[in-house]
C-alpha cells in the first residue's frame, strides 16, 4: 500500500531557506514539527493538460537535442530521514522495477536517485554499509539495464546526522572519504555522481573546500564519471550571481556539470500548486545561462516540479522550451519525483496504481522527449559533456 510518513508544518519561512525549500518534502521531511502521520493513496488524478496534445506527442527536432538529459528523481531511499537507520519498507523503500520500467519506457534516459549518507556510512570514515549499499547497486544496475543513466544524489543538505560539513563534527576529509569510496564502487558504466543536495545555511568557503576535496578523491581512484556539483542556497539559480558564482568558479576538473534547482511556485520553493507564469519562470533562469556561457560551463536542473494547473503547464512549457533552446549551456532536466509513496502530493508523476491513467504533468514532459523514431532514445553512448574551451 502506498504510504508517506509525514509531518504537520511549522510556519513558513522566507523563500530560498528551509521553509521554502523543504516544505516541497512535507510528507516526508523531518525537519519540522507535529506528529508522524500516514498518507494513503487517494482518488486518480484524472485532468488532462489544457492545451496539451495527445499523449505520447514527442519532440521532433535536430538529432543533436537525443543528447538532453531527460529524467526524474526517484527518492525512496532517502526517506524517513528522521529515522536513522530505519527499516526499510516502513521508514524508506527501494525504488520499484515498476517505477523505473514506466518512466523509462517513456523515454527518459535518466534517473536521479537520492540517498542519505548516514543511512549507506554508518561512521564517518568508516566502511558502507553493506545492506544499503546493496539496496543502491541494485537499483542502478537495474536502471542501466533498462538504458538510462544514474545520478547518484547524496540527499543531506551539506550536513550529515544534522551537523554541517565542514564543521569539527562533520571534517570535509569524511566527504572525500565518502566520494572515494563511491567512486570505487560506481567507477564506469552509465552512472554520475552528484556531490550533495542543496548545501544551505553553511559557510560558502566550507562548501568549496569539500567540492574540491571530493573531485581530487574521485579523481584519484581513477574514475572519470560526470561530477555535479551544486552551489550554496539550495541550489538556487536566481541567488547564483550573488552567492555562489564567483566562489565556485574555476573548478579544475574536466567533467563536471553545475546543478540547479527551481521549482515553478512563487518563491522557488515548490511550497505549493500555484505558478508563477511563463515570463517569470524562464526570467529565473536567464542570468545563469549567461554566467554559464560566459565561463564555457554547462548547467543541469537537477529538480524542477509543478501543480497539476494550466497555468503551471504553461510555465513548465516554457522553462523546459528555454531550457532546450540553449542547449549550449543546459544539458537538460529531472522532474520531481516520481516513484512509490507520494500519496496526493501535488507534484508526484507516479500513476496512482501500475497501469492506471498518467500524472497530468506526464503529458507536458512528453512533448519534450525524442520520438522513437528519430533513432535511440535513450542514452547517447557518450555521457561526456560538450567540450569546454579553455579548461
């Protein structure tokens, strides 16, 4: 039976903090107050896009947009953050072979799967835990088989067991420690590694100095997967000229990719079902594709969700037109989320039972996946990034 642990909210906070940003989780985060409840599935939801054409419209266009990452985000393991380690079935789940069957066979070629550092390391430093490292081996090869691409998403906030990394607690050799020892593991094959979740209400410096400190660990075991690095502020791409791009520039590694966040709300947030409009979501993304073209980088909106509205779909429209209009500079997108265990929330893509009538917001996603017939479309036998100059 599907389930969500969830908690009652505090009062929301100010748009880019905690408030804003992890009230999206609120049948699952922990960081909040009230008692635990469970959600049960409800009523299907049964409105179609106004506007939208039929489902299974696809995009047709030059054949170098088959290289746009298209995905979702599969969250399960990193549920029950308040229950550590958990159990898994109760606290957190496996992603289901149905979940990745679905979203693949509608064409997306990449899956971003979240997982909590405390949860695979136990003690920092320390060896992964056997079980749940298992759990997450399993999950990507299964991915793999399928033809897509894994993004490998430690989901902790630049903190592990709520202490900010970079403080006494949390040294930043532990988080190379940890990207060493992933890298080991995932080294090759169709996977990625995303460094943190959005690192926030830490110091800037700190986060640059781990940044570093895992690429050179990465580096070191000879792996040469994609690394994605999120900046401070929640991954925020409208805060990005003022808080984050002067500091993380310059990263010397010849693959890596920046990642963003943006929800299509009012503050960015994705607190709720309300967008603002088309104008006004794509105007949050234009000052990042400027940075990103000038510094000869390339960006990935790791996270991106919207209510099942016209207004949304509109909005959505429009950011992922922007998106693939520059293509330059953004290697594509991953809607938020899919998988078991999101009940009624307002931005879920699962179908509420296998086989019953697509989440609404499916029917815009799939204008912008490659049609079949336009060859592979799937991943590129290639995850390279386009080249940079001068790097």
């Amino acid at each position: 039976m599907p389930w969500i642990s969830c908690q009652r909210t505090g009062s929301a906070r100010g748009a880019g903090d905690a408030g804003g940003r992890k009230a999206r989780r609120a049948a699952w985060a922990s960081r909040r107050r009230g008692t635990v409840c469970v959600l049960v599935a409800g009523a299907l939801l049964t409105s179609a896009a106004d506007g939208a054409t039929a489902r299974g419209e696809c995009a047709r266009g030059r054949p170098d947009e088959l290289n746009a990452l298209r995905g979702v985000n599969l969250p399960q393991l990193s549920f029950g953050e308040e229950a550590i380690p958990g159990t898994l079935g109760t606290n957190y789940h496996v992603p289901s072979s149905a979940s990745v069957a679905y979203f693949t066979g509608k064409g997306m070629n990449l899956i971003r799967i979240a997982f909590l550092w405390e949860r695979l390391q136990p003690t920092l430093g320390g060896p992964l835990d056997p079980i749940y490292l298992a759990h997450l081996m399993s999950i990507t090869n299964q991915i793999n088989r399928r033809g897509a691409a894994v993004l490998l998403d430690v989901h902790n906030g630049g903190r592990y067991r709520g202490k900010p990394l970079g403080s006494p607690q949390v040294p930043i050799r532990a988080f190379a420690d940890l990207w060493s020892r992933l890298a080991d593991m995932f080294a090759g094959g169709q996977v990625m590694f995303g460094l943190m979740n959005e690192p926030h209400d830490q110091s800037a410096a700190d986060w640059r100095s781990a940044v570093d400190a895992a690429v050179v660990a990465i580096r070191k075991t000879g792996a040469k997967n994609a690394i994605y690095i999120m900046g401070t502020d929640w991954g925020n791409p409208v805060s990005w000229m003022d808080r984050n791009a002067e500091l993380m520039s310059g990263i010397k590694d010849a693959n890596f990719i920046y990642e963003f966040h943006q929800y299509l709300d009012e503050d960015g947030g994705g607190r709720t079902p309300v967008c603002k409009d088309a104008a006004q979501s794509v105007a949050r993304l234009t000052k990042t594709t400027d940075w990103l073209r000038r510094t000869g980088t390339h960006g990935f909106v790791g996270e991106i969700g919207i209510g099942a509205n016209a207004q949304c779909f509109a909005s959505l429209t429009a950011v992922l037109s922007y998106l693939r209009d520059n293509r330059d500079v953004w290697l594509g997108w991953a809607y938020w989320a899919g998988g078991q265990g999101w009940g009624n929330y307002f931005t879920s893509l699962e179908p509420k039972q296998p086989g019953s009538r697509d989440a609404p917001q499916m029917a815009i996603l799939e204008k912008f996946m490659p049609c079949r017939d336009d060859g592979d479309a799937r991943l590129p036998s290639s995850l390279q990034p386009p080249a940079r100059s001068g790097r």
